[in-house]
C-alpha cells in the first residue's frame, strides 16, 4: 500500500510557554492533518513561527517592520511579516510492501508541495532537499521516487502517474484540514492573532485564506 502525508519537521519543544504543545522528537516529522490534537496544532504552529523567527535586515533590503517587545509578538513577528513563510518539512510517500520512505531532505518546504504536479507534467527530475537527496521524476507514465540520489544502493519507489495524482489530492485535502483546524486553534489561543495567524499559515501552506470566525 502507498500513502502520502505533508509532514513537518519537527524538534523537542524545551522550555516552550506561549501556548500549550505536545511533545515531539528532535529530527521527527509531524503529519498534518485534521486529525491532530489541539496540542500537536500548537507544536505545529510554534514550529512553522519558528522557521520564520529571522530579525528584519534593512541592509538586505529586508522593509519589514521591526520586531516588537513583547514574547508573544516577538516571536510571530517573522511568521506574520513574511511575504513567503517557510515551514520546513515536504510529502512523505511510503511503501509498505517494501519498507521504503520518501523522506524531504533539508532546506525543503511545504510551501513547495504543488512542485509535485510539474512531476507529473514530466518538466524532469525534482529535487525535494539534501542530506538526503530525494528526486522524483516521470518516466514513462511512472514516477519514480529515489531516496537519496547520492546513494548507489538508494531505495526506489515507483507508482504510476494516476496514483500519485490520487495520492497528491489526498494530502491536499490533508493541509487543508490542517489550516481549517489550526484557523480554530487560533482563535481560541491566539484571539488577538486569528485572521493574521491564519493567513501566514495559509501562504506557508500555499493554500487559499481560510474562513475565520468570530473568536469565542
């Protein structure tokens, strides 16, 4: 059987106090979904703040606003100001009748997530990070999937060009109820941040602005 989740990097959340978290490894990768725990949105929301958590730099050309004082703004200042946030992380593809994970490498987004369709449209090889290498590419009308492209021995997945785009539907449909569950989470821990908060996760996930309601 093969599946598809967005997955986002994760790290151990020491020491963390502005909204409550679950626990999550250093290195690990956290689904995203609907399914999740109002704690495991908070984790993931504290994470993607904190890809984005970079001083403005008016010597690079940087006209964002400076940071504020206070924790809570300070630290979504960067999430809230970017045109582009980052949220570290990808689409895991796994195998289960051969033991083999497409895993994004460093450096990849979730933001880049629709890079998948131009696999499809057959543009050539793409590369999904480094450390490890991941690279998918079409041929024929199957994709291929190598783990780690620096690897002569690298596991290979393959699929035809049909169930990645069943698989792809899926973890958009995945990101999306993450951002509706997350717009929720928001609202009832950041109800002064709720519409802004949800936009920045909206433009991290390259999905439209979801429907925000009044915060209760």
């Amino acid at each position: 059987m093969m599946t598809m989740q967005p997955v986002l990097e994760t790290y151990a959340p020491d020491g963390f106090t502005l909204w409550p978290v679950a626990e999550a490894e250093s290195f690990g990768y956290l689904a995203l979904s609907g399914g999740l725990t109002f704690a495991e949105v908070g984790t993931a929301v504290m994470r993607i703040a904190a890809c984005n958590d970079i001083d403005p730099d008016p010597h690079a050309g940087d006209d964002r606003p400076p940071r504020p004082a206070d924790p809570l703004g300070s630290f979504l200042h960067g999430l809230l100001t970017f045109d582009s946030p980052f949220a570290a992380g990808g689409l895991r593809v796994a195998d289960s009748s051969t033991g083999a994970t497409f895993l994004p490498g460093c450096c990849n987004g979730l933001e880049e997530w629709r890079a998948w369709h131009t696999v499809i449209g057959g543009s050539g090889p793409v590369s999904f990070g480094h450390d490890p290498d991941p690279v998918a590419e079409l041929i024929g009308y199957t994709v291929r999937l190598t783990v780690d492209v620096e690897r002569d021995d690298s596991p290979v997945i393959e699929l035809p060009t049909i169930e990645l785009g069943h698989l792809l539907d899926g973890a958009e449909r995945d990101l999306t109820d993450f951002l509706t569950l997350a717009t929720d989470w928001a609202s009832q821990h950041l109800p002064d941040h709720t519409a802004p908060v949800a936009a920045a996760l909206a433009r991290a996930l390259d999905l439209p602005m979801p429907a925000v309601s009044p915060s209760r």
